[in-house]
C-alpha cells in the first residue's frame, strides 16, 4: 500500500526569513517544490523518531505476509486527517475487543497468502499452476471466515457496536465465493490434482483411457509370460520406453516376437525392449488418449485463470482488505503487550469538551508515558500476553473521557522513567531547558512518537487517557545535520534544516527541534532563537525546542503564548531525575554534573566564579574588572624582565669566575694526583716490609714445629697480618674526636659522611631539630638520620675533595679486613663457589707418587683461603689416590673434602681446597668467539680400531681436498679449548666422550650414567621406562640411560643374544651413545622415527664421530658424515643393523649435486636385499675387539 501524508494547508513564506523562502513565482511549481519538501522532511522525521523501529516491534504482531513486508518497510498507514487516524483507532479497539473474546486459533490469519503476484501473472497472460490455484483457495476461504466469524462475534455481545469498525472493513468486498466454489470443484488441493468431474470431455478421456490400459497390460502379461517360460528373460519385465509400454527380452531371443518394434536396448546390450507386434495399436490409443488428456485439463486451468483475471480488482482490493484487519488485529495485540491506552484527540480550537472540567483546559494532557523502544526490555513476551486473561485489558476511553474496559497499568514497569506532559490550550512554544543527560531530548522525541503513534491508530504506553492535538505533519531537527557532501557545518545544517520545516509548517503542524541555536556565538545564537520561536508562535500548531540558553525562559514573561519547562535535578544526588516540571526554568546545572563525575574541584571552584562574573547584569563591571586585571598583568611582568635582567648578569659573572678557575684544573689534578700516588706508593713500601717480617718469622716456626702446630702458627700469622693492614688503614679519617662530635652542628647545604651508605657523601637538606635527627639527600634519595649516624668532613678533605676516590677505596679495604676478622671468630666459614677452571684444577694422572705428592702439596700452599681446589687422581692402580686422600685428611690447610659421587664414579668434594676425581676428567671451558658453531650437547670420538666407520662415508671426501676435515687429536683440543659447560669423559689414545646440558630441550633431556667402566649418553625420553625399570629389575629412580645400560648387560652378559632383540622394546624418540671400556665395545643407536638428531662421520685420521648437533660433524669431517639411520644400531665388529629390519642390509646411497659430483651419502634399509640369517655367536665374538683404551 502506498502510504502518503498529504498537508491540510501550505502557508506562504514568513517575512522574517524572505530570503531563505523566497521560491519560484508559478504558483504550480512552488507547490509542487512544498509538497516534495514536506515528504522529505517527513520521511527523514521519521528516522530521526526512530519510526522504523517501532514499525520493527509491530511487525511480530502482524500474521499475514502482507502484513509483515509493510510493517519491516515502515509503511503502515497514517492517518491523513484526523478522522481517518480516529477511524484508525476505532479499529485498533475494536480489534482489542475481539482478541480479548476470541482464541488466538479461532482466527488465524497466518493462512493467508499473499497472492497478489499470482494475479499479476494472470493478468499478464501466463497460465496459474494447480498450487497457485490451490493458494488463491485457501486465501479467499480463510477471508470469507473471517467475516463470518466477526458477524457471530457481533451477534452474541451485548453490543455489537464495538466491533463495527472491523466489520466495516470488509463491508463491501466481494469474497469471490463462486470462484473459490469452482476452484475447489475441479481441483483436489491436498492431492494436487485436477478431478474427473472438471469436465465431461475429461471423464470420458480418463474412463477410455483406463479401459484401454487395462487390455494393453493383460495383453503385455500375457506375452511376457510366454517369454519367461521360454528361458528367454530371467522374470517377466513390462516397462515404458518412448512412451509405449513394451516388454523385455534377451537379444538372443528377440526371434520369439517376429515383427516386434525394438524400443530400445540395455546398456549392456543383452536385453532388448520390444513392443509386440498385438500391442502397437492400444499403445497408440493410449498416446492418444494421453495427449487428450492434457489437453483437456490445460483446457480447465485456462478457464479457471480467466476466471482470476476478471476478478482482478475485486480480488486486490480484498487483499488490501485483509491487510487493514491484519494490521488492526497487529496493533490491538501491540497494545495487549505494552499495557496501551487509547489516545483522544483535542479539538483544534481547544475548547473545553467539558466545560465543569477544567482539566480540559489542556491540548497536550498525557500522565505516565514512557519512550516504547526504552520500554521493550522491561515488557513480557507475547505469548505471556496472549495468555494473559480478559481481564487484564487494556484502556480506552469514550468521548466523554470515562473507561471502558479493564485496566493493565498496575502491570506497567518503571522502567523508562514515567513523564507527565502537560500543556495548556493556546500555549504555541514550550521550552524546554535542564541540565545535560536529564531528559530533554528523549521527553521531545517520547512526544513526537505519541503524535506519530495516535496518527496511526495505535495505542499509547501512557496512563489514564491521554489527549493531544491531531497533527497533519510532525517535523523534527534532532542531532548533528552536518554534512561534508553539501558543504554544511553543524551550525548551518541546523539552521538549512529548519529553514525548510518553516516553510513547509502549517496550522496544525508539530516542530520539534533540539538545542536551538547551538553551534554559535552565544549573544548571537540566542537572538537567532529568539526570532525563530516568535516566527513558529504565529504559524504551528505547536513547538517545543531545548535549549541552555537562560534568555529563551525570559519569552514567557512577555507573551503568554510561551511556556516553560525544566528537567528536574536532584541537588542531593546531583544526579537527574527525569522528570517534567511544567511552567518552571531549569538550570543546565553543568558544574554540578561535572562534579558528580568526578571533576577536579579547584576548576569546579574556579568556573564557579567565572559563572558570577559573566552574568549579563555585570557586563560592565566585568569589563572594568578586565582591564584593571590586565594593567596590574602588565606591570608584574615588567617587573619580571628587570628582575631577569639582573640576574642574567649575576650568572654570566659567575660564569666567567668558573671558568678562569677551569683554565689551571687539569695542571692542578695532575699535581695532586702526584702527590697521592707518592704517598700511597711510601705507604705500600713500609706495609710491604712489615708483612715480609711476618712471613719470614713464620716459616722460621714453621720448620720447627710439628703438625699439630701448623693451625695454630696459620691463625697467629694471619692475624699479625691484619694488625698491619689494619694500621695502615685510615680509621680515623671519617671522625672527628668525640668532643667534636658532641659538639658539632651540621647546616644546610654541607656535605658529610654517612655511615649507613659505606661513607659515603650526602648533603643536608634540613638542620637538626630537637629530635637530634638530620634531613640529608644522596642522589635522587631522601632520609632522616641521627646526628651520631653522619661524619663531618675533615677541612683538609674539604679543601682537597679530589682525595676521596683513595679515602673511598681504604675504607673499602678496612671494611673487607674487619669483615675477614669477624669471619676469623665464626665456626662456620663461607667458601667459595664450587665451579671449576683450570687455575683451581691440579691433574695428577700419570705420575708417580713422590712427583703427585709434591704437586698436590703446592697446589694446596698457593690456593686461597676459603676456596676450593679440584684434584684429578685418576684410578688405576690406586696409588695416587690413596696418597691424594692421605695427604688431604693430614694437610693442616685442607678444612674439608668429599668422596667421589656415584653419579659421577668416584667424583670427590671438598672444602678448603680441594676436589677430588677418579679417571674421567670433568672440567668446564668457555665459549670462543671463532668457532662458529655453538657447545654440543654430545660428542664421540674414537679411533677406527675402536670404532671403524663405514667405508662408504669416504665417497665425499674423494672428490674435495681433505683441507675442512680435522683429526681426533684437533677436536679434542677444540673440545678442551671451547666447549662451555661442557662434561667431557677423556678416554686413553685421544678417544672421549663429551655432554652438555646447554640450550637443553625439556622435551629431549640428556643425562649421563657411568658404572662398572661402562659409559652411556643418553638424548630424549622413552615412552615405556616404568615398564623396562620392572622388567629388569631397577628402581623408580633408574634415568633412561641407566635402563639402556642394563639393556646392554643382557646383551653382553647372556649371549648368544641378538642386540635387535632387546634395543626394539624401547619405545619412545631417543638416541644413545655407549662404551664398555672392559671389553672395548661401542655401541649407538637411534629410535625409529629420528626424533632425535644424530649424525656421524669420518674425521681426518679416520675417526668415527659422532654427535647430535651437525654443525660440529661438518666442522670436524667435512663432507665426509651423513645422519644415523632411523632404527638402527651400529657396534663395532659386526657394524650397522637395523632393529625393526634385522634381516635386511642397510646400503649407502650416495647423493650428487647438479655437477654430479657426490656431496653426500645416506643410508637406508634395503628391504629388497634378505641377508641369509641374524649372525647368532657367542658374546666375545658379538662385542670384543682389540683393547684401544688404556687405564693407569
């Protein structure tokens, strides 16, 4: 439905603004220009009221299609006059009533189509389907009960008048009850289907037609049959092929029908569809019939289309008929769910409709409305409203103001907050001011959509009977019209937008604008306003604007057809309240809100002042205020530039002072820098004498004592020692004599001593108070201390401040000699750190015992005190480790020392010197800088009779120089030179084994285990480790390389065994590199994924090494390493196996770049190559080779 507000009257331009409404003189053409202005304006009012959204809420009430598309599209109608909205209204009530009567089932207009396309189509010429006609069925019976059902409603109420407005409505229409009789005659709508009773010509064809069907399929039977019998199908097969029905037979039998006609063949070709010869005839009656057949019927939804066609307009205007019951029935269920109440229009001359009320006195009187979008979240669902009883009802009122029916309000939420809006008749303008975030604008819009809402027939969220005016035309200027597109600021989007609903304005026209003369200079923005509502005074039916311009609320005073209102603030919450207090002025209270919000008070204070100030009433004084203000300015800062002036002259003297002074500064430090160093080198000469006596006196008692003098004679000799550093330290250069002390009184600004920070300088910031506490600052910080915790600075240290670097470093020293003195008396003494390097390493393997005694001995003599001395004995024979131990237990240095560790076989600790450790050498390197590759996390290296490396990792290194490729000795010394905290295992002949935990993986550990001469490191984790601790009997503290060292017990121990037998029950991603030092076996391995990197190679000397990290292989082979193959195992005597593949050969596979020269090998499981058996001998010869590995 097209829905269009046409204006009751058009005024002619205001003489105020003659040149913003000047327009065409044609008086055609200016009213043609007014009339698309005012649709505009309308159609952007509506947006700005949120009109669409409250078309959205209505739409869920709607129940046809038609209903719905109009309602999303906001196209609902509204009331053109004021008759038409008041006809609107008479609807919506009655619709309430019946709602309220009926069951929402009893009247379902939900099977109403929208077939308004079907007729078009007709129309157009195009031939309706079964379904379309079915459609056009339903539709127009539904329509035809619904009429019925009104009038049985009507007849059993005691007044039927109330729902006459719906009865009206489809008064006139013309149900088409003959079309929708013909319709259902000849159509079977559950089945889709046209009946035989459509026509006597279809009957007949349709009774021929299964006469003749009946004899083709006994005679098809028949023949088929016979063919079944004959072997010449495998079932009897009668189908329909070209639209002839035929039988089947096979190819090879096609002989059994002479003169058949083949229809067509299988696929496959092996069974032919034949129509025999008796059949041809009936198989052209039935075509014939057929054709016939759809002839006729295409005959009757001919008839039937024309039939639509001639209906057309009654048809459309029953559609649009229904579409006005569905939307009364959509509103009256709208009002049921938000408590409605029907408005009354008041008349245009606002007479009293009651001259004993003179409530009537009012042309706007609405108690308790609330904004319905602000309202939806507080309201029950619809289905709650539906079953709600009858008696909660919603209000209306008759003409006299009295009600009608049951009452919902006690159901009305107080949330939005309720606003009363009261006007008096022959009030043209309110204004409306307050404070912000109060209300004002959503009161104005709550208004706008009152107006909007009565004019389309629907009810009010109000309270009691509202009353307002009808308005032909509703124009709102609400928010921001700036516009970049047409060159508009905010302040002219304003005033353009308002220019036009001037123009466009009449008699009976509702403005409503928001913050009117905003966006300008205030003086001027106010006289603007001001014009504009004396304009708007004389030329609308109402106008109501906001503003926070106090001299707008001065208006009333000079015509009575101004009206005040103000948004109510508390004072006591400082927070709004939301309502309307008509005929008041309200203040825009911005300091107050500003302060409730958490403002800084001092500029709440300040703005405070400046609202006095700018008051119109003190504009004079104010300006008096000014300028006295800006002489008094004028003179402070000339007074200023002369103090400045003064003072850039005292600065530059300074200046130039300082720096005379600076000229002969270095001649003066290089003097006294001279003076320092003779007297400290003086100093150090007598000290120097002095601790030379000390010594020589105590090796004198040295040589005569016996040992259980030594501490003793160590004790007095350090302590003589510390009498003479101590004397030669200046104790007394931070104090002054006691008296002094008592006596002395810091000031402001001097430097002192301060005894918590070490001595060191502090200037006072604050004198000393009665509380004998002085303020002093050391850099950035502050602290109160007593006047006995600072130390005055002597004069001479004054006069010379550049000697306390030395003073700095002699109290440093005397405060490391006290330290060591109090440590002296203390039982416990703390050591050193317990890291090792080569200046705390002795190494006493192989020598004898005389020369490991003497060495040991002076190693101990020149370590320090307190520290800790690492010895390395080695084990063989044992000789010099039982020395070593005799040694440390007798020595009258040594304070402690700890036996070797069974985590480290043998490893020994000890405190004050010395470290004690078997044969493995456990030492840490540092990094250099010019190996380019990082520490490794393991290493091997060992000489090819120990461990001799496939002869197919040389095919590399035949074609490029052997220049990048070192020997076993060159990566033992990078190895002892470079690695970082590297634990490396120095086996005899240069052979070793190396771990580091550095950059260490948590999902790939490393650990180590050495036992019974059996070395094992071990990369990664096992999946099953509780299950292998069980099965060989460790604990639950046994680490994966203690379990793979048990695994290869069983090997060695228990054979014939073979090694796949074993390293396949370990599960997980690992890799492991082990030697037996008693029967010389090497053994590796890698999990059957490679998880875990391992490389291996040919060193220069040809070594095999083998290591994790493949920067080190390349460094030290060059090309001549390739990765260890996944799954296998390699020890040295019967070389590399694979473990999931023991009875296949594991080949090299060399690799050539685009030269094809050969720049690495690979190796891999060659499953195509059986070996004949598992070698299965006994266990010397599975793992012993010639002894590589020499022991003391």
């Amino acid at each position: 439905m097209q829905l269009t507000i046409l204006l009751s009257s058009i005024r002619k331009p205001p003489i105020l603004f003659p040149n913003a409404l000047l327009k065409p003189s044609n008086s055609a053409e200016s009213s043609s220009h007014r009339l698309t202005l005012s649709r505009t304006l309308q159609s952007e009012t509506l947006k700005t009221l949120e009109w669409p959204l409250v078309c959205k809420q209505l739409s869920s009430f709607t129940s046809t299609p038609m209903g719905l598309s109009a309602v999303q599209k906001a196209q609902i109608p509204l009331g053109r006059t004021r008759e038409e909205s008041e006809k609107l209204l008479d609807q919506t009530a009655a619709a309430v009533e019946a709602s309220e009567m009926m069951d929402s089932r009893t009247l379902d207009l939900s099977v109403i189509e929208d077939v308004s396309e079907i007729v078009d189509s007709a129309v157009s010429g195009e031939l309706l389907t079964i379904s379309e006609l079915c459609a056009m069925r339903r539709t127009l019976r539904v329509a035809k009960s619904l009429i019925e059902k009104l009038e049985h409603l009507a007849a059993n109420v005691d007044c039927p008048e109330r729902y006459l407005p719906l009865l009206q409505i489809l008064k006139n229409c013309n149900f088409q009850v003959e079309l929708e009789r013909k319709i259902g005659f000849c159509i079977d709508c559950n089945l889709l289907k046209i009946l035989d009773r459509a026509s006597e010509e279809l009957e007949m064809i349709r009774l021929e037609r299964k006469r003749n069907m009946e004899s083709l399929d006994s005679l098809l039977k028949g023949v088929s049959s016979q063919i079944f019998q004959a072997g010449a199908i495998d079932r009897p097969l009668i189908t329909k092929r070209r639209s002839r029905m035929c039988v089947g037979i096979r190819a090879s039998h096609r002989y059994l029908l002479p003169d058949g006609v083949i229809l067509n063949v299988s696929s496959s070709g092996a069974t032919y569809f034949m129509e025999p010869k008796e059949a041809v005839e009936l198989n052209n009656m039935e075509v014939w019939l057929s054709n016939s057949e759809k002839a006729e019927e295409i005959a009757i939804l001919s008839l039937l289309t024309s039939e639509i066609v001639e209906s057309e307009i009654e048809i459309k205007y029953l559609l649009d008929r229904i579409l006005e019951v569905d939307l009364a029935f959509a509103r009256a269920a709208y009002a049921r769910w938000m408590n409605g109440v029907c408005p009354i229009f008041t008349s245009g001359g606002c007479e009293a409709l009651n001259s004993n009320e003179a409530d009537y006195a009012l042309s706007v009187d609405i108690d308790g409305i609330q904004h319905p979008l602000l309202l939806e979240p507080s309201l029950r669902s619809f289905s709650d409203v539906l079953a709600s009883s009858s008696g909660n009802a919603v209000q209306s009122c008759d003409g006299e103001g009295a009600m009608t029916s049951g009452s919902l309000s006690e159901g009305v939420s107080n949330f939005p907050v309720p606003i009363d809006i009261k006007i008096e008749c022959g009030k043209r303008v309110v204004v409306i001011s307050g404070p912000n975030t109060g209300g004002k604008t959503a009161s104005m819009k709550t208004l706008g959509l009152a107006s909007l809402m009565s004019k389309a027939g629907m009810f009010l969220p109000a309270k009691n009977c509202p009353r307002l005016p009808w308005f032909n035309l509703v124009l709102a200027d609400i928010g921001d019209n700036q516009s970049l597109e047409q060159n508009l600021s905010t302040f002219s989007g304003h005033i353009t937008r308002i220019c036009n609903m001037m123009e466009v304005a009449s008699k009976e026209s509702l403005v409503l604008i928001d913050e009117i003369g905003s966006g300008t200079d205030p003086s001027e923005g106010v006289a603007l306003s001001t014009s504009i509502l004396q304009y708007l005074k004389n030329h609308v039916n109402l106008a109501v604007v906001t503003t926070h311009y106090a001299d707008l609320s001065l208006l009333k005073e000079k015509d009575g057809q101004f009206e005040n209102a103000a948004m109510e603030f508390s004072l006591e919450t400082l927070q709004p309240t939301y309502q309307i207090l008509w005929g008041s002025t309200g203040d825009s209270n911005a300091l107050s809100i500003a302060k409730s919000i958490g403002f800084d008070l001092n500029i709440i204070a300040r703005a405070q002042q400046w609202v006095g100030r700018l008051k119109p009433e003190n504009q004079k004084e104010r300006k008096g205020l000014l300028y006295q203000s800006l002489v008094q300015e004028r003179n402070r800062l000339e007074t200023q530039a002369r103090r400045a002036v003064s003072l850039h002259v005292e600065v530059m003297d300074l200046y130039h002072e300082i720096q005379d002074e600076a000229e002969d500064l270095e001649m003066r430090k290089t003097a006294l820098k001279a003076r320092e160093t003779q007297q400290v080198q003086q100093e150090l000469k007598t000290a120097k004498s002095q601790l030379e006596t000390v010594i020589q006196e105590f090796e004198n008692r040295l040589r005569t004592a016996n040992a259980d003098q030594f501490n003793s004679l160590i004790r007095k000799s350090e302590s003589e020692i510390a009498s003479v550093v101590k004397a030669h330290c200046p104790r007394d250069a931070f104090s002054v004599r006691e008296a002094d002390a008592k006596s002395y009184i810091p000031q402001i600004g001097e430097q002192v001593h301060v005894k918590g920070l070490g001595g060191k300088l502090a200037t006072v910031v604050e004198a000393p108070e009665g509380d004998e506490t002085v303020l002093v600052q050391h850099g950035k910080m502050k602290v109160r201390l007593k006047k006995t915790n600072i130390i005055s600075i002597a004069s001479n240290e004054r006069s010379a401040t550049s000697s306390a670097p030395r003073l700095k470093r002699q109290s440093q020293r005397s405060n490391e000699l006290q330290d060591r003195s109090k440590a002296e008396k203390d039982e416990e003494v703390p050591y050193g750190p317990v890291v090792q390097t080569s200046k705390n390493t002795v190494d006493l393997r192989g020598m004898r015992v005389e020369e490991a005694s003497h060495h040991l001995d002076m190693a101990i003599s020149a370590s320090g005190q307190y520290s800790v001395l690492f010895v390395i004995h080695g084990m063989g024979t044992g000789a010099v480790k039982d020395r070593a131990i005799e040694m440390l237990n007798n020595h009258p240095r040594v304070a402690k020392y700890e036996q070797e560790s069974p985590l480290n076989y043998g490893y020994t600790s000890s405190k004050k010197p010395t470290l004690l450790a078997p044969s493995l050498h456990v030492t840490h390197y540092t990094y250099h800088p010019k190996i380019p590759f990082k520490a490794a996390t393991c290493i091997l290296s060992a000489h090819q009779s120990l461990g001799k490396p496939p002869e197919e990792l040389k095919l590399p290194s035949t074609l490029t120089g052997l220049e990048n490729m070192k020997s076993r000795q060159e990566i033992g010394g990078i190895i002892r030179s470079f690695w970082l905290e590297s634990m490396v295992y120095n086996l005899r002949n240069g052979n070793f084994m190396a771990l580091s935990h550095e950059n260490e993986s948590p999902s790939q550990p490393r650990s180590t285990v050495v036992t019974d001469d059996i070395f094992c490191i071990f990369v990664g984790a096992l999946e099953n480790t509780s299950e292998l601790r069980r099965h060989y009997g460790l604990s639950r503290q046994a680490t994966e390389a203690m379990v793979v060292v048990e695994a290869y017990k069983v090997l060695r121990d228990r054979a014939p065994y073979p090694p796949d037998q074993v390293i396949k029950d370990l599960e997980g991603k690992f890799a492991f590199i082990l030697f037996d030092a008693t029967s010389q076996t090497l053994f590796l391995a890698r999990d059957r994924e490679g998880c875990v990197e391992l490389q291996w190679g040919m060193a220069g000397d040809g070594s095999l090494v083998c290591s994790n990290d493949p920067n080190i292989i390349r460094e030290a082979c060059g090309k001549s390493c390739a990765p260890f193959p996944p799954g296998c195992i390699f020890k040295n005597g019967s070389g590399l196996l694979s473990f999931d593949h023991p009875l296949h050969k594991v080949r090299a596979i060399a690799r050539e770049d685009d030269n094809g020269h050969i720049c690495g090998v690979i190796f891999q499981v060659d499953l195509y190559t059986r070996l004949p058996s598992i070698p299965r001998t006994g266990s010397a010869a599975n793992w012993a080779d010639p002894a590589v590995f020499e022991t003391d």
